[in-house]
C-alpha cells in the first residue's frame, strides 16, 4: 500500500491546471444561427441573414453571470452549424454576411471585451464539426481549415483560459466523417496560448461524464493516463483487434476513476481534474417555450455546492436571448444565486476560534490553515489527523469547506466531522475525498467544538484551508 501512494502523489498538476481549478465557476454562453432557428444543432445549410440581435448587450451578460460569483466564461465562437460569431477569412457562414451591424459586427470581440471590463476570463469553444464546410471528412483539407480558424481566435482576441473542445463527430455534407487531428490543434493551442486549458477532449481538464449537473461522492484528480481523449483513441486505434485491450479503456462515465483500488495496476497516471457543465434551462440554447423552466435556486445551490464543493469546476450555460440579451427570470436566478453563495460562504466562523492539531497525543496550534492559499499549509507525519476548534462560544454551523495543497497532490481518502454535545461527540458529517475543495453541507447544529478526522489518506495529509460556516 506505502509504495503505491508513493507513486500516486507524485502526480501534481500543472500551473494551469491549478488556475483553472482556482476559477471554480463559470459561464458557457451557447449563441448562434440556433438562437433564431429553436434548434439545439444546427444544419450549416442556415442563411446568416437570419442572425440579427438587434439589442445585443455584452456588458449584460457579463454584470448577469458575476452577480452570480462567476469568474469566466466561455462563448460558442463556431457551433456544429458552422455558423462563426466572428469575421473569419476562412468562410462566408459567419456574423460578417449577417445583418448585424451591417456586416461588421464581432459578436467574439464584444463578449471578450465585456469580459475583460467585467475581470472576467474568456474563453473560447470551437465546434471540431463543421457542417457547412465541404472540406470536412477530407483528412488534411479540413484540418488546415480547421487550424486556421482556430488561430484567429487564438490571436485576435488576447488571453484565453479554456479552449473547450466536444467530441462531436458526425457526417459532413460530402456524407464523410472526420478524423480529428487532435494533436495538430493542441499544439497550436500551446504555440498560441500555452497557459489555456484545453477541455473535454483535451489533456487538462476532463468530462465528468453527464450534463445534468450530477457528480460523483468520489472525485479523484489522479487517474490512469489513457482516460484522456488523445491517447485513448491512439491507443484504440493501436490495439483494434484486441477486444480486452478494448474493455479495459476506461470512460469518462465510470464511478471510479482514481481509488486505490482502480489504480494499482496502471503504470502511466496523470493529473485530469474534472468539470461538470450543466445549462440553467433544459436546452443549451435559448427556446422561448423553457422560460418557465429555469433551473430554482435550490436546484443550482445544490450542483453549485456538489461540484465546486466536490473537487470539479462547474460551467453553468445561460443562452442569450435572439435579441442578444440574457432573459430577465435568468439574470434574477443568477442574482439570486449568487447571493445566497455569499451569504452561506461569505463569513468563516474560524476567524477568533483556536484550531489545534493532535499530533502523537499531543495538541499543538495551527493556523497556517486559516488562510485561503499554498503557502502555508499543514502536512501529517501519517495517514491520520485530527483537528479540534474551538469557538469562544457556541455558534452555528452549517457548512465545513475543506482544501488541501493539491501542490502536493490529492491524498485524503476519507474523512469525518464531529462536534460536542452534552459532553458527548456527535458525528455529523462523513466524507471520501477532498481535493482541491470539499464542502461539507449538514443540518444546522450549535456548539462551541467541532472535530475534524481525517481517517485516511496516502501517505499523509495536507490541508490548506478549513472553512466553517453559518
């Protein structure tokens, strides 16, 4: 057991791994020729005479997403239609033989300016299918085509944070599908914008495996290499004929990605944290019929506590409107959510309380774990560790967020919470994995002590931060 968590905390992830994790929350805004159409995918046979928001508002759908404590978001600059919300040279399905503007509108360069006013990150989603582009499922043809749209937008519009790539692969309009040259496309990403997370079918940042918002009890960052897209096809590819070659690639879907159990027998490992994207209404683009079906509160509190509270990012999908704004019952949800956020996370009850760590039966103070980052941070001498803090008086709690340094890797494989009722310890919370963020949600006690267990981990732990709230 010693030398295989030797092996797992050896994977770390990379700076941009780190900061898109940091990002925690997110916008996706899905917005084309499908906005006027009530299609969820488009054609590519659309005129773009019919795409004209004539109240377009940028600067609306920024203030919308960071009422809600969003920190980036993510445009569909080219859905599956083809249809390309910027003046590409490479195509004339694009917002530059619309009405909008009379031809010179950049719907990219509005959000990404709003964005940047706003201080939010931008990124970018390019649809790797084209269904107007009559080169696609021509091999190399539709890859240069391909590459070169991505380099617009990789060097016209500033920093971008998530390059965010589906997998979709259908036929083309010569009745061919396309094998996607993957490696060609991240290595133009790292020429171009070499800190950018490439998403989903990409080696930063994995699918959790649905688009309901559901996440697993147990999310796990470290994982076998061949989950990623890229070598899991290459490998695919290398082993056709061998059916239990087939059977052991593992999907995105599976509940266990990262147990020790899973991974005792992998050699090759990687850091591939996940995010969960979910729309705030049915579809991912906006259908005027869905108004009365926006996501409640509660429902976006609970995917909101569940997947950045669960050691994933969340990008939550909120589709303009044919005007080019965000409707009001999604601005007023957004606001409301981002509300309730501040006041359940806003105040951490653990400033004045005293935080002690049991170390071979001896309680010592700690706390580097009140402040929210990795430079000061607690590491065990074994696989367990207990903290107890104590309040100058009782106070209610609801909430516990837990961080470790995952500078260090991910370790803490289980953990419990507890507290102190007439004299009695009461165990409140039970929990698996932390990672990058934990939130422990409870029903409301009162009390003075809470008792933090960690049971197990590899190794031994690291906590950066604990959080305790109202």
């Amino acid at each position: 057991m010693k030398q295989l968590d030797e092996r797992l905390i050896k994977i770390v992830p990379s700076n941009r791994q780190i900061r898109m994790q940091k990002t925690e929350f997110y916008a996706f805004f899905h917005f084309t020729v499908n906005t006027f159409t009530g299609e969820e995918w488009g054609h590519g046979t659309e005129s773009p005479e019919i795409f004209n928001p004539t109240l377009m508002d940028a600067n609306q759908w920024a203030q919308a997403i960071k009422a809600a404590g969003m920190k980036g978001a993510i445009l569909t600059c080219k859905h599956h239609d083809g249809f390309c919300l910027w003046p590409s040279k490479y195509t004339k399905h694009s917002v530059k033989y619309s009405p909008y503007q009379n031809g010179e509108g950049d719907i990219v360069k509005e959000v990404t300016d709003a964005c940047r006013e706003a201080g939010l990150k931008f990124g970018i989603y390019l649809s790797p299918w084209d269904r107007n582009q009559e080169t696609y499922g021509q091999g190399k043809a539709y890859d240069d085509y391909f590459i070169a749209q991505l380099t617009e937008l990789l060097t016209g519009y500033g920093d971008i944070f998530s390059v965010w790539f589906d997998g979709a692969c259908g036929e083309g309009p010569n009745g061919k599908k396309q094998a996607y040259d993957w490696q060609r496309y991240y290595d133009t990403i790292r020429k171009y914008m070499p800190e950018a997370c490439i998403t989903i079918s990409g080696p930063d940042v994995r699918w959790c495996g649905n688009e309901a918002g559901d996440t697993r009890d147990s999310e796990w960052s470290v994982v076998p290499a061949d989950l990623s897209v890229a070598e899991r096809v290459a490998a695919l590819s290398q082993h056709a004929d061998d059916p239990s070659f087939r059977q052991r690639v593992i999907s995105s879907m599976e509940q266990d990605l990262g147990s020790r159990e899973r991974l005792a027998q992998e050699q090759n490992l990687i850091w591939y944290p996940a995010e969960v994207d979910v729309s705030i209404r049915p579809g991912w683009f906006y259908h005027p019929e869905e108004d009365d079906k926006v996501r409640s509160l509660e429902n976006l509190l609970s995917i909101y506590e569940k997947s950045v509270g669960g050691n994933t990012t969340l990008l939550l999908n909120i589709p303009p409107t044919p005007n080019g704004l965000i409707y009001e019952t999604d601005v007023s949800r957004l606001q409301e959510l981002g509300e309730e956020i501040k006041k359940r996370y806003g105040k951490n009850l653990t400033d004045g309380a005293a935080i002690l760590v049991k170390e071979e039966n001896e309680w010592t103070a700690v706390d580097c774990v009140q402040k929210d980052d990795y430079e000061t941070y607690y590491q065990g001498i074994g696989p367990q560790a207990e903290f107890k803090i104590s309040f100058p008086v009782p106070q209610k709690i609801s909430a516990v967020i837990l961080k470790e340094n995952i500078l260090k890797s991910q370790r803490i494989e289980v953990f419990e919470i507890l507290t102190m009722i007439n004299g009695n310890l009461i165990n409140i919370y039970k929990g698996t994995t932390v990672g990058y963020k934990k939130i422990a949600r409870f029903p409301q006690i009162e009390s003075d002590v809470l008792i933090i267990r960690i049971l197990d981990s590899r190794i031994e732990p690291t906590l950066s931060f604990i959080g305790i709230y109202e």
